[in-house]
C-alpha cells in the first residue's frame, strides 16, 4: 500500500519548511478553531505549536467518526486470555460509554485542568477513563500497574489528582494482584489526598470501598448522565506521563493536545501505513508511552480497530498467543517490544506454533523500545516474511524519531539500525562538547529544535528540569542515547549515554534503585548496573559495601536489598541479585567507575582507567560477580 512519495523530498520539506508541513498535516484533524499560528518559538526552547486552535481529542477519537458512520465499527477489541474473555466494543457504544465515564467525572467535581489518576490493568475501562479525561479536558496521568505503591504515591504527590482511577486487581499470567491495597497504601504514603476514588470492581477479585471515598464504577455509570466535548485550546496538556529519569525523582512528561493529534495521525498513516477500518495492535500497556500513543489515541483517531491484550507472548497459553490474536482478529499491524519476540523464539525456536495459525493479514511488524538485536531480527523476519521495522523513540517524543517509514518509501533494512531520521526529527550526531561528528563516528544523538508536533513541549510544571534537555547542546534536544550514522545515512542507536536502562522494554533508572538500596542500615555505598540479559535486554544487579562493623551474613543482606527493591519500586524491576563488595572502584577524584564494572559483569574486554584510584578492587568485583553469575570473560 505504500505510496510513491520520495522520502528524500518528504524529509526536506518538513526541516526546511516545518510550518507549512504540519499546518499541512493538520489539516486531518477536526478543530472547532483554527490556529492563529503553526509554530510559536517566541519563548526558546520552549516551542508550541497550533497556537490559538482548539480541538477536543477525544471528539476526534470518537465524536468525528460517529458521525462519520463508523459507530457499527469495533473500535476496541479486549482479547483476555488471562480471564478467558473476549469483547468487543464499537465506535458508537465507546463514545456512549465514554461519554457517560465524563458524565461521571463532571459530577465528581472533576473540571478541565484538573489532574486524575489512573491506576488500572489492561482492561477497556482503562481506555474509557483515559478518553472521559479528554472529553472534558482533565489531564489523565496513567501509572502502569506494576509499579509498587510508593512510586504511585510519588507521582500523586507530583500531579496532585483530584481523584484517582483504578481497578480492583490486575492479572499476570496465573496471578491475581490486588490493586486496592496497593493504592490505599500509596494513598497513605503521599503528602497530597485525592479527594476521591473511582474502583472498577473486577469479577475476579472485588475490593472493600472506603465509605466518602470511594466510589463504585459500575454504581456511578448507571446513573450517569453524558458530558459533551469541551474546546481545549491545542497547546493544553492531555496528559502527564511520568518516566525514569537519572534520579529516583520521575520526569513527568507533558503531551498537548493538538501537537499530539496531529503528529500521531500523521505517524499512523506514514510510519505504519494503515488505513482507516483496518486493525492495529500495540502488544504493550497503557501504561507506558507505547500503549498512550498506539493502543489508545493513534489507531482510535485513524478510525482503526485498536486490540486491547490482556496477556503475555508466552504463557497464556503457550508461544502461540500472539499468533492466535493476529489469525483471530485480522490484524494488520503489530507493535511490540524485540523482549516480547525473544520470549516466544526461546520457547518455540523453530515456529511450530506459528504454523497452527493463518497470519496472512499481518503486514508489517514494528518493533521499538529497547534495541532490536540482529538476532531477533532475522529470527522474526524469517518467520513472518514481511518488513520487520525497528524504530527508535522515547516516552519524551512520542512517537517515533527514526524508523522505516511503511507509508512514505521504504528503503532495505540493515539489522540493528532503525533506518532514517523520521520527517520532522532533524537528527544529528555530536561530541560531549556540542561539535558535529562524521559519519561511522559514535557520540551524543541530539535533535535541533524545535522538536515536531506531538514531543513533550515541557515537564509537568517543572521547566527547569525540561531545560536540562537543551542546555547542554545549543539549540539541540539531548536524546539521551549514544549513536552513530553510517555511510548511507542510516542512524545506529546504541544505548542510552546515562544512567537509564531497559528492562524487557521497561525504562528504569538505575538512580532511583541506588537511593532505595542506600537507605538500608547497613550499606555504606552502592552502584546498580544494567548488564545484558539474554531476555529482558538488561537487567539491574548491584554491588554493595557494607559499613564497617557489620557482622551480618552478607547473603542476608543481599535478600534484604532485591525485597526492599522489589517492595518500594515493584516487581517490574527485576532486580534480582546484588554482590557484597568489599570497595568500589574509583577515580581519584571519587566517581565511581560503572561502565568499568558493567564491562566486567558482562565478560568484556575492557582498559584500566588510567584515573582509577585503586587496581585492585577490580579483582574484587569481578570475583563476586562472578559468584552471582556474571563476568564471565576473560578477567581482570
Ligand atoms: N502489574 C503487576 N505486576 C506486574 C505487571 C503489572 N502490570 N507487569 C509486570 N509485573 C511483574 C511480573 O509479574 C513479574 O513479577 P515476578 O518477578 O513476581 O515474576 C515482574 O513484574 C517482571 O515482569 P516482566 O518483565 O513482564 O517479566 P515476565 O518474566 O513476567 O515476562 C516477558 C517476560 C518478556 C514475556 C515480558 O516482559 C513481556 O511481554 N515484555 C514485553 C514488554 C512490552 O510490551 N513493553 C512495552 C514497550 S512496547
Ligand atoms: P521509553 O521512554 O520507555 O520509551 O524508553 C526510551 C529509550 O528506550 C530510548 O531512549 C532508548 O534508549 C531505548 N529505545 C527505544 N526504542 C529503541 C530502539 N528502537 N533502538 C534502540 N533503543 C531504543
């Protein structure tokens, strides 16, 4: 389906001429006031885009194609194995059900401005909140459900709800999690008390309601009376999502509403060439970035059949799960983390399950996250025979800065690369000091303002942490990864440049597990690391001095460290195991030498930093990462 567009004149157009480019591509999107300026930098850095336009998301989510005679249309498709459910719910009923949701928050008390936060497994309730937030312009701020109830209880205090959302458990794999403790627990933990609290009680598990609280959602919707689309000025936020940053402190990032709209618009037609009517599915969670911009506000305002999966790639029941959604659904376009491919190549290496099921409909697989390791990317490209795209983004932006991009034209794929700078991302490669590297050469992958339409215009009420972003390179947005271009001026991204790791295409901060584990009594300093998991892409193990004096059985300690981990971040973390050292290596002037040490948990060759205090402790870690099972190279 790909048009004969030239990317080379595509790409051009829309650096050399970014406003007429996206007034152009906005034209796809239903304003009730049309902007009075494309692009307004008259506060560098801070850029905004559709100055003066208003528009209701959440109108041309659903409202627009309503009236376009898509209601009889499935817009959402809930495919639970975990429940052993399937539904499906149509354009007209979402908007219904949506309207009603808003119904709800209005009669709450809840207003536009207002924050609300949802706390909720992969279920449509989810996606109704998220869109009644839109309706009626409250911001949403969606906390993924794996996260422990001090991280909830950090990003309440940050986003002050109003009131929160959430579920009465969620369900991974064979277990049932209570949510309900987890939020009061959050709720008691936080400075800031939302007023009140929404639970949808899930048949599986109900929870206890707390009287003047906590309300009942099935209580509230049967009385409830639908609110209209409210104008929201396009440069309003939609939502708030919050990611790991360098510290334990979460960045909360801002989207607004028109940039969102029409760049996700833009990307659905132009990086995954679908069409309206068509079936979509981001294997992710509406918890991440992924499921904001691909399970929920891309597919719905394209007009497609986005598919809601409530399960895993393996396990639910075996490494045919996403085969049997694919065949079962019609499912044109998949999105998911490479971690999800690795888990179903483990366990069924030679596809046997993928012959059991008819996956003709599938066109292309994109894959983002983490990087796609070639491995992975042969292994799905030969089992699926159609375009395997690796694209590379960030909660930050959005949607995707470098991809193949399906609709425009595509070009051979080279394994490990996410191909080109996606029109809009003018990507460049540069030294710690700011200055432009050759081809072939490894430095800071930075973006020149202004970033396009969709990418975070500031953090939630913090623009001294969004300037953190652009300061450090003049006029650049500072990627956080590391990368190269090659000759062909295809973009390498190679890891991320600071202290942020990916754990099964989970973002974590290594920072925030340091300041967790020093709070232990007996640890005098500590250094988490990601080192490669064959898996989950990285995973998290740390090394730990103890205080002098501390007579403890060091294996008691280390239990001690993975369950405080496991209990104040969450099981997400994967943070498993952690050596007792008895120093860490230094500089002279103090730093402590991590990409040495991950160097030698992960058995590579490495070279003695010539600044390094002491050698001697390198023979220490490497022992005892060696005795959890790691540095299994050549040795120090
Ligand atoms: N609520 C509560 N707990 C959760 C959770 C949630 N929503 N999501 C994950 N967890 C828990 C898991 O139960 C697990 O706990 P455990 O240590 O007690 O077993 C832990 O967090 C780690 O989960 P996960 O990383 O998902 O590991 P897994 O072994 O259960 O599954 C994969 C491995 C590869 C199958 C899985 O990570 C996966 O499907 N990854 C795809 C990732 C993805 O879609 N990323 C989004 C970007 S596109
Ligand atoms: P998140 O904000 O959770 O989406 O994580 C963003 C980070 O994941 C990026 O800064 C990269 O480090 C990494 N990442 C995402 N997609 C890719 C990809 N396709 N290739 C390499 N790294 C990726």
């Amino acid at each position: 389906m790909a048009s004969p567009l030239r990317y080379a004149d595509i790409y051009e157009q829309s650096i050399r001429q970014p406003e007429r480019f996206w007034g152009e591509a906005a034209g796809e999107i239903r304003w009730s006031r049309p902007w009075s300026q494309v692009l307004d930098v008259s506060r560098k850095p801070f850029c905004r885009w559709f100055v003066g336009g208003r528009l209701n998301t959440c109108d041309n989510c659903l409202d627009r194609h309503v009236e376009a005679g898509r209601g009889e249309q499935t817009a959402i498709i809930y495919d639970s194995p975990v429940t052993g459910t399937l539904r499906k719910i149509t354009y007209g009923e979402l908007l219904d059900e949506v309207a009603r949701f808003a119904g709800v928050l209005t009669g709450l008390g809840v207003a536009k401005g207002d924050r609300v936060v949802i706390y909720m497994p992969m279920i449509p309730e989810a996606v109704i909140a998220m869109l009644a937030c839109a309706r009626i312009g409250a911001i949403h701020s969606v906390v993924f459900g794996g996260f422990a109830p001090n991280e909830l209880a950090v990003r309440i205090n940050d986003a002050k709800p109003k009131l929160v959302v959430s579920g009465s458990c969620g369900i991974e794999g064979k277990k049932t999690i209570p949510y309900k403790p987890l939020l009061d627990e959050a709720i008691r933990l936080a400075d800031h008390k939302p007023e009140r609290c929404i639970l949808f009680q899930r048949p599986q598990l109900t929870a206890p309601l707390i009287e003047g609280r906590d309300h009942d959602w099935a209580t509230l919707m049967r009385e409830a009376v639908p609110a209209p689309c409210v104008p929201i000025e396009a440069t309003d936020p939609l939502y708030i999502l919050y990611t790991s940053g360098t510290t334990g402190r979460p960045k909360g990032v801002m989207r607004d509403n028109g940039g969102h709209a029409v760049a996700l618009m833009w990307s659905m037609r132009y990086i995954y060439d679908i069409r309206p009517g068509e079936v979509y599915w981001a294997a992710s969670d509406v918890g991440w970035v992924v499921g904001h911009s691909y399970i929920v506000y891309g597919p719905l305002l394209m007009g497609c059949t986005t598919v809601l999966y409530e399960g895993k790639p393996v396990g639910t029941p075996d490494p045919g799960a996403f085969w049997r959604v694919i065949d079962q659904h019609k499912v044109s376009v998949l999105f998911t983390a490479p971690t999800a491919f690795r888990a179903i190549k483990k366990e069924d290496p030679r596809g046997e399950y993928l012959k059991k099921y008819d996956i003709r409909s599938l066109r292309y697989l994109f894959l983002a996250g983490e990087r796609l390791d070639p491995d992975t990317y042969h292994w799905a490209s030969g089992m699926l025979g159609i375009p395997v795209v690796d694209h590379w983004w960030q909660t930050e932006t959005g949607w995707a800065i470098a991809a193949d991009c399906m609709g425009i034209e595509p070009f051979p794929i080279k394994a490990g690369s996410p191909t080109k700078a996606v029109p809009g991302y003018d990507v460049r490669i540069v030294d710690p000091r700011g200055n432009p590297l050759p081809n072939g050469q490894e430095g800071y992958v930075v973006i020149r303002l202004p970033l396009p339409p969709g990418c975070l215009p500031t953090l939630w009420q913090d623009d001294e942490r969004y300037l953190e972003y652009v300061e450090r390179v003049d006029g650049c947005y500072l990627t956080g990864d590391g990368g190269f271009y090659d000759e062909e001026g295809y973009l390498f991204i190679m890891g991320r440049i600071d202290d942020v790791i990916n754990v099964a295409g989970h973002r974590l901060s290594t920072g925030s597990m340091e300041e967790i584990i020093a709070r232990h009594p007996d640890v005098a300093e500590c250094a988490v690391l990601g080192v490669q998991d064959a898996l989950k892409g990285q995973v998290p193990i740390g090394f730990v001095v103890l205080k002098s004096g501390v007579k403890r059985a060091p294996d008691g300690i280390a239990e001690e460290l993975v369950q405080m981990v496991r209990s104040e971040l969450g099981a997400l973390a994967c943070f498993k195991q952690c050596a007792i050292v008895k120093a860490l290596p230094k500089t002279r002037s103090g730093k402590i030498l991590r990409a040495t040490m991950r160097k030698i948990a992960d058995g590579e060759p490495f070279e003695i930093p010539s600044t390094i205090e002491d050698v001697s402790v390198l023979k220490g870690i490497e022992e005892e990462a060696r005795r959890i099972g790691y540095a299994k190279g050549a040795g120090v």
